[in-house]
C-alpha cells in the first residue's frame, strides 16, 4: 500500500470519526520502513534516509507547489500579521496517483505582544457549498502563550448579502488548571495536566528553537472551540522541497495526537512557518508583517 492510498483511507477514516462513528485514536511515532520509490523532495544528506522527503510532509500539495513563492520578510516571532490561504488536495486520477489542489479559504492570524501576555486574533474563511467563518480572539500568557482566556465565533454564511445563517458563540477561561467553557447550551467545567496551548501560538514556538531541543507536549485548543488532548509536536529533520522555479530547504516539525491526522509544519531558516499539511487541510503562506 502507498502514502497515497494511505491518504485515501485516512479521509475515509476521518469522516467516520466526524460522523461519530469510530473512536479518536492516537497517532503515536512510529518506525518507517525505507522503500523503493521516487521521491517528491529531495534529501538533503546521503548518508541517511530522511522519510519526510516522501509524501507526508508534501504529497497533500504537490499539486500546488509548482505555484508556491516561499514568503521572504517578517517574522513570527513577535508581534505579527500573517496571511494563509487554504489549500485543499483531492485525488482525480487513481491509476497514476494525480491529485488536485484547489484554493478553498484563507486565514489570517494577528499577535500583539505586551510584555509576557499576547493576544492572537484569527479569522479563518472556508468556501464550498457553504461558507464558514470563524473569528477568535485569545488571551495567552508566559513563555509558550499558553491560553488564559478566549471568545470564538463560529457563522456559516448562505446568501449574497452574506449574512450568518447559523451561529455559535463560546467563551472559555483557564485557571489553576480548570478550564470553564459557556457557551447556549450551557457551562462546562474539566481540568487539564498538560498546558493548553491555541493552535495560533504554534507558529511562535516553531519560529524558536524550543521544539528542536526536545518534544513538546501539550493540549490544543483550536478555532477556539475544540479542545484536542494528548498532543506532541517534534522535530523531523530539514527537507528540501520543491517551490516555483527553485529548491527551499525547511524545517519540518511533525504534530501527531487525540482527535487530529498527523500535521506537518515546514519552516524555513528564519523561523516562517511556510506550509501547515494535513491531508485535505493545508495551508500556505501568503503575507507576513
């Protein structure tokens, strides 16, 4: 079986747990056999065989890196604006393996820093037969923006006037590690071991050198309304990919745990978060500043 029926099946796999209808199960490292294959990306040593050259890292894209002008300016590693757009990935030949990839939203993410609090606000934009907004704002203190207080708004928009058709609002506090989420429905109280880290603020952490000295463990809190527990974010090793008209060497950072596909991040050498793969989820940078 290759990476590409492996993609196959995960999505499958992942509608049913959408669906409610399989567990969230882990998605723990495991050890990679070395197989005999063309690769998408090119090794940057021959001694040793670096796995994420293959498709994990880049086959949800390849479609769409031919295009892809790496973002040369700014950093994220203070105050910043960055600008994404969605990328999403769908098979559309079986026998030659030929994907597509097509532009299907945006997201832009803003973090203003005051001493040791920041702030991100992100507004994500997701188009098809319907389109879905979310916009959060997050309170985050300390040395890894850990999440102290947050507000999202979640609209799914019909129409012309672009007028919200349906809305969810949450507002979430987190303290002595007891996290109290309101929302209509009501008020949900747990308690986390791990510290809750918004899925924005990895884009900071991985501008340092904090995951490459050591594996983070931590839990999510994504768009604002989801928390996912039992994360791990590690090093990988720097890839070569190929970009429109030249080869980019990056950093890739690997995420695997509770109720998420295994998620890449490519980093360049000054610390941009340039590429965010996740299957039929992915996100390239547009703008920073």
């Amino acid at each position: 079986m290759n990476r590409r029926d492996i993609l196959r099946l995960t999505a499958y796999a992942s509608s049913l747990v959408l669906a409610g209808r399989l567990p969230l199960l882990s998605a723990g490292r495991q050890k990679s056999r070395p197989r005999l294959q063309k690769q998408s990306a090119r090794q940057t040593s021959a001694v040793s065989r670096n796995i994420f050259t293959e498709p994990p890292a880049i086959e949800p894209v390849t479609g769409y890196l031919g295009q892809f002008r790496t973002v040369a300016t700014g950093s994220m590693q203070a105050g910043f604006t960055a600008k994404y757009d969605l990328i999403r990935w769908r098979l559309i030949d079986n026998r030659t393996g030929k994907v597509r990839n097509s532009i299907g939203g945006s997201l832009e993410i803003v973090r203003k820093v005051n001493g040791r609090n920041a702030v991100y606000e992100s507004v994500e934009h997701r188009t098809g037969q319907a389109t879905s907004r979310v916009t959060t704002r997050l309170n985050c203190r300390g040395k890894l923006d850990a999440v102290v207080e947050w507000a999202a708004t979640s609209d799914v928009i019909k129409g012309r006037d672009k007028q919200p058709e349906l809305r969810f609002e949450e507002h979430g506090i987190v303290s002595n590690g007891t996290v109290v989420r309101k929302n209509r429905m009501g008020t949900v109280e747990s308690s986390n071991s791990r510290i809750l880290l918004p899925q924005e603020a990895l884009l900071t952490l991985l501008a340092g050198d904090i995951v490459k000295s050591g594996d983070l463990h931590f839990d999510m809190l994504q768009n604002g309304l989801v928390i996912k527990p039992g994360q791990t974010m590690h090093y990988s090793g720097r890839i070569q990919i190929p970009v429109a008209g030249r080869t980019a060497a990056m950093d890739c950072y690997a995420q695997t745990g509770y109720g998420i596909l295994p998620t890449h991040y490519l980093v360049d050498k000054d610390g941009r978060v340039q590429l965010i793969t996740q299957e039929n989820t992915n996100w390239a940078l547009k703008e920073l500043s």
